[in-house]
C-alpha cells in the first residue's frame, strides 16, 4: 500500500495591499516554502499581485479590502475573509497592517482556524496622542489580540505598551524588524549607478544630497521637511540638493498635494516618485532624513544605515530603535522644523561628522537589522505552535537550524530616556 504523500502546513498571509507582499514580506514568504510549508497570501486586488505571483508565491484577492475607512466595504471584506479561510482551510493565518489585523484575526479565529498570528509593525497611536486617538486604536488592538496565538512586535516599546493594555504576555513576541544586508550595502556598481543618476538630475558632485523615502503623505513629515527647505534656502542657497523618493497617494486623505509639490519642486526638490532602485537611489544621498509622526521600525532608514548614511529622524517610537542619538545620527523632536532644519545644517557643514556617523549606523545595521533574524523567530513561532497543537511540525534545512541558532537572541533595545513622554517604563 502506497503512503500517501504528507501535506505541508499551509500559511496565509493577510494584508491590505499586495504592495506589503510584493516588496516587503517577499523575502519571508519565500524563505518560509524553502523551510517546508505551503504558502498562500491574500490582499486587495492591485498592481503587485502579478510581481507576487511571478515569485512563484499564491495569491488570493479579497476585493473589499482597503485602507480607507467604510464600514460597509469592511463588512463586505469581513465576509470574504470568512469565505477565504473556510474555502482554503489554513493552519496558520498570519495577519499584517491595521484593519487586516482586526478584520483576520477575528475571521479566522471564527473560521476554526487552528493558529492565529499577527505582526503589529507599529500601533497607529502613541501614547502621547489624545485620548479620542488612543482609545479606540488601543481598544481595538486590546480586542484584536484576544483572538490571536501570537503577536510578533517589530517594536520593544510597543511590546512594554501591549502589555500595559493586559495582551497576555505569552503570546507577545519581540520580532524586531531586518533588511536584506546583502542588496542595501555600499559597492562599486551602485557607486557608478549614482553618478549616473546625479548627472541625470543635474546635480553637482560637490552638492551634498539630502534624501528622503516615504509615501507623499503628511504624518511622514514632509511639512517639516518642506519647511526645513524653505529656511535652508533662505539661509543657504543653493550649496544643498534635496531628493524624495515614494508614490504619491492622489485622493488619499492626508496626501501631500500637487500645489505644495509643485512650489517645493520650485525650490529646487527633486521628486523622483516610486523607485525600484532604491539601493542606487541611497548611493547618491549624503545624509538620510525621516521626520515622520508615526513608525513601527522604519525600514527606510535601516537601509539608509545599511548604505553607510547619517539619519536625521524624529525622536519617536521606531525610529529610536534605528538612531544612537549623536553616534549614528540626529533625532529631533517630531513636528519642530527649526530643529530639523538646524540638524540637517549641522551635517551639512561637517562632512567628517556625517562620514563617522554613517560608519557606526552601517556597523549597527549589519549586527542588528538583517532579515534572516525576523524569519528565523517567524519560524521558531510558527514551529513552537504547531507542536503544541500535535500538528505535523517540518524540519528545518541546516542552514535554517544554523540561522534560527544564530538568532535566537533577544533584541537589544537603544537607551529609552525615562523623560520620553512616549517611552513607557521598562517595567511596564
């Protein structure tokens, strides 16, 4: 009599747009067929799902999903999640971003779905913001929680913050958050791809570039950015050049308009819009700014460190865990643009002191912000539930084993000065 063959645990992965899995979960969702379980994402219908499913991943879309917020196409999208997990009966539905988060994990939960996990990559509030903000956002999250297995938290102090808000602390996880090391470090190719694209923008080689990565919309800071410009301008000339790089969001809420574009392009920004060369594009930087109002773990500046960069960005949850405030970079308090203009000045006038910096937050980024640390804990989660429930658990490849050896640590967190309003005690 013939064995039948032994299925593998099926995943699923839940976000809000298949851009999330196209360029930021891709990696993941391959290493984790590489390590024996059968993988399937689902998101809103869109551009990305063909680059998804040219990665040999499967895809699913759940048409009603969207970041905006309509109760009546969330509950549209609330019953296609419940018909996706009944239909195609995943062991483990791992749920990503805001309403996905909510929305998944209830569905599956009631759906019977064995395992529920969710990745928090940075609450949508602060405790410093104002109670009709925090309560519901926390509320929700508190409520969300209960009906996952496992929360894996990019940031430890959101970790200190689920706790205080009574998330059971078994099922929190630091997961931290990690790059591919290999495409974001200096090399002679991008060197030679950068000054090919400084002579494109007509940029001289003498000019420090100022950059930035982020979508175009406010709470990334682009107001204080712009504000920064118009002052250094003012003060400077024209011996700086700023760069921008991310979509524009036309007729999303919050979005950076055409007309304050058009006026910043005037002042001599340059908008490069969406960019699969973001490694060349970091090539061409001299110092990296992120003066946003809300991060989990910002990718977009551990590349910048990566690529050997200064980082300028706002001393707030996320973006602490990246800086070494006056070691790797400058964080300056959120939605101050004097400070800002005053600390991108300061780097522009001192270029060896953006040279020692941009040293120690590369050295910080390759101990600290690789990739294969998030997928080796994913793992170990993932591993560690399906035991508990006497579900078939697959074996790890050496060289998985060796990686989930190597980063089986804890995550080492950046000094949290106790007078941060937005920092929670330790011991919370």
């Amino acid at each position: 009599m013939t064995t039948p063959p032994k299925t593998l645990p099926k995943v699923l992965h839940l976000t809000t747009t298949a851009i999330s899995l196209d360029w930021l979960l891709a990696p993941q969702l391959q290493a984790f067929m590489n390590s024996g379980f059968e993988v399937l994402t689902a998101s809103a219908p869109g551009p990305h799902v063909e680059a998804v499913q040219a990665r040999g991943i499967a895809h699913v879309s759940v048409p009603s999903l969207s970041r905006n917020m309509d109760l009546r196409s969330d509950a549209a999208a609330w019953g296609e999640l419940r018909e996706l997990f009944n239909e195609h009966r995943p062991d483990i539905v791992h749920t990503h971003n805001p309403k996905p988060g909510v929305l998944g994990r209830l569905a599956a939960r009631l759906a019977g779905v064995p395992i529920v996990v969710n990745t928090v990559h940075g609450l949508y509030a602060q405790p410093t913001d104002q109670l009709r903000r925090r309560l519901p956002v926390f509320g929700l999250e508190r409520a969300a929680a209960m009906f996952s297995d496992a929360e894996l938290v990019q940031n430890p102090e959101d970790v200190r913050l689920l706790r205080t808000l009574g998330v059971p602390t078994e099922r929190v996880h630091l997961l931290g958050n990690g790059i591919d090391l290999d495409r974001f470090a200096p090399s002679a190719g991008r060197s030679r791809a950068a000054r090919a694209l400084r002579r494109k923008l007509g940029i001289a080689p003498s000019t420090p570039v100022v950059g930035m990565v982020g979508r175009l919309v406010w709470e990334k800071g682009y107001c204080e950015l712009f504000d920064a410009v118009r002052s250094l301008r003012s003060s400077r000339g024209d011996d700086f050049a700023v760069v921008v790089v991310g979509p524009e969001e036309v007729g999303k809420s919050g979005a950076v308009d055409q007309h304050t574009i058009d006026e910043m392009s005037a002042l001599g920004v340059r908008f490069l819009g969406t960019r699969t060369d973001v490694d060349v594009v970091l090539s061409l930087f001299d110092l990296f700014v992120l003066p946003s109002y809300r991060e989990g773990f910002p990718r977009a500046a551990m590349e910048a460190s990566a690529m050997g960069l200064p980082v300028i960005a706002s001393d707030i949850r996320g973006c602490r865990q990246v800086v070494d405030q006056g070691v790797s970079g400058l964080l300056v308090p959120p939605r101050d643009s004097p400070a800002l203009a005053e600390a991108i000045s300061q780097l522009l006038n001192n270029r060896s002191q953006r040279l020692a910096f941009g040293a120690a937050a590369q050295a910080r980024a390759r101990a600290e912000f690789d990739q294969e640390r998030v997928i080796a804990r994913t793992l170990a989660v993932y591993r560690s539930q399906l035991a508990q429930r006497g579900m078939a658990v697959p074996q790890a490849p050496a060289s998985s084993a060796e990686t989930a050896s190597r980063y089986n640590d804890s995550i080492d967190l950046v000094a949290t000065a106790a007078s941060k309003p937005d920092a929670l005690s330790p011991a919370a």
